[in-house]
C-alpha cells in the first residue's frame, strides 16, 4: 500500500497549514504544528526536526519516540541522511532501509525502532542557510513513493518558510527587549553618576568588553540593580 496525494487536495492543504503556521508566533509552537500535520499527511508515519544550531544539528521536535531515539544515534554516529545534509546533499529517500548498505551503523538501529521508509530534506531560509532537516519515516517499505516525495518536498519548503518568520520575528523581538533595556540603563546611569547619554552608554559597552557579558544582559542587570555589575 502506497500513499497518494491528489493535486487539488495538496493546494487546499498548503493553503490551510501555511494561514495557519502564519498564526503562530514561537519557533517551537512552528515545529510541533509541522510534525503534527506531516504526521497526518503520512498516515501511520513520523516526523522530526532537527535544527541548525551553531553548525551542528538539534532535535526539535519528533511526532514519535522511536523516531527520536533514531535521530538521536544519527547525531552521536554522525551517520544516517541528517548528516549527509549537513555535508551538502540537497535530499536523501531511502525506500527500504533493511535494504540498504548506505548507513551500515545507523541503518539496523532505525529498523530496529520500527522505520522502514526514509526522506530527509533540508529546510533553507530565505538567505539560503541551513535551518535544519525534516524527517519522514515510515514502517512500511516503499511507503513513500517518489509521488509523496515530491508533496514532502513542498511540504518542507513551506515548513521552512514559516520557521524562517518565527525564527526573524523572535530575534526581532529580542532586540526590542535590548534596545529597551539599554534605553532604561542609560538613564539610571545618566541619573545617579551625572552623565549625559553618549557617557553612560560608553560606560555600559565598556563593563560589557571587559566582562565579555553581552551588553543586552549587562544593561538589565543595572535596570534591575540600579547599580553597575560587580
């Protein structure tokens, strides 16, 4: 048995998860409404994130438990289709994974936990970094057929999308606080030593160097302290 997508179904559907992905504001509320819907286009299948951090891979989310234990000896063998990814391969689909030899340590773990059909695809943002990889996995031996394939990939670079926003809004947001925090810490500073705002903001990105403490969190130490970082 093999599943199919119908081209008229795959357009409602993206429209639906993409209205309601643009809902949502955490990279972490993203990825689980991500595993949820693969999971249900998958019909009995898994998925799972693992995000790009710092150049190596996190798991993020898996919709299975076995999958996540597969996942996790991925990333302490450096071996299995995530890491090909990170090596620059543009998407790995095994069909069978018992019949295949391209993982010879990984491969017999994930059998073990239940995976037979595998797709693993890169999600890149709009600069065309690495975010992370999307996993779908299947019990059954050519269950994802180079049909489904095709629906996971654009399935994956909606997914990317919308990581990619959640991702750009958090960091905007990040910088608000920052900004914020710094405003407010240079008029303590300008308060109680008589300084005027270009000498409490040298102040403050002096502590920062010589502490190397980022000026964001030097900055709400004094606003909650009212006094400079011993």
């Amino acid at each position: 048995m093999t599943i199919s997508v119908l081209p008229a179904r795959r357009t409602r559907e993206f429209t639906e998860f993409a209205l309601h992905l643009h809902r949502l504001d955490s990279v972490d509320d993203v990825a689980t409404a991500i595993a949820g819907e693969g999971s249900r286009i998958l019909a009995d299948g898994a998925v799972s994130i693992l995000l790009n951090h710092r150049h190596h891979l996190v798991p993020q989310v898996a919709s299975h438990p076995t999958l996540r234990a597969a996942d996790r000896v991925q990333l302490e063998l450096e071996q299995g289709p995530a890491i090909g990814l990170t090596a620059g391969c543009d998407a790995v689909h095994c069909p069978d994974l018992a019949a295949s030899d391209q993982w010879p340590l990984w491969s017999p773990v994930a059998v073990a936990h239940g995976w037979r059909s595998w797709v693993t695809l890169p999600m890149q943002s709009r600069k065309q970094h690495l975010l992370g990889v999307l996993s779908f996995a299947h019990p059954r031996p050519h269950a994802i057929t180079p049909e489904l394939g095709c629906y996971l990939r654009d399935f994956s670079v909606h997914a990317a999308i919308a990581l990619d926003t959640a991702g750009t809004r958090y960091n905007l947001q990040r910088a608000i606080e920052a900004q914020t925090h710094v405003g407010r810490a240079v008029g303590v500073l300008m308060e109680r030593f008589t300084l005027d705002a270009d000498q409490a903001f040298a102040v403050l990105r002096r502590y920062s160097q010589d502490r190397n403490r980022k000026l964001r969190d030097v900055a709400s130490e004094v606003v909650h302290t009212r006094r400079l970082p011993r």
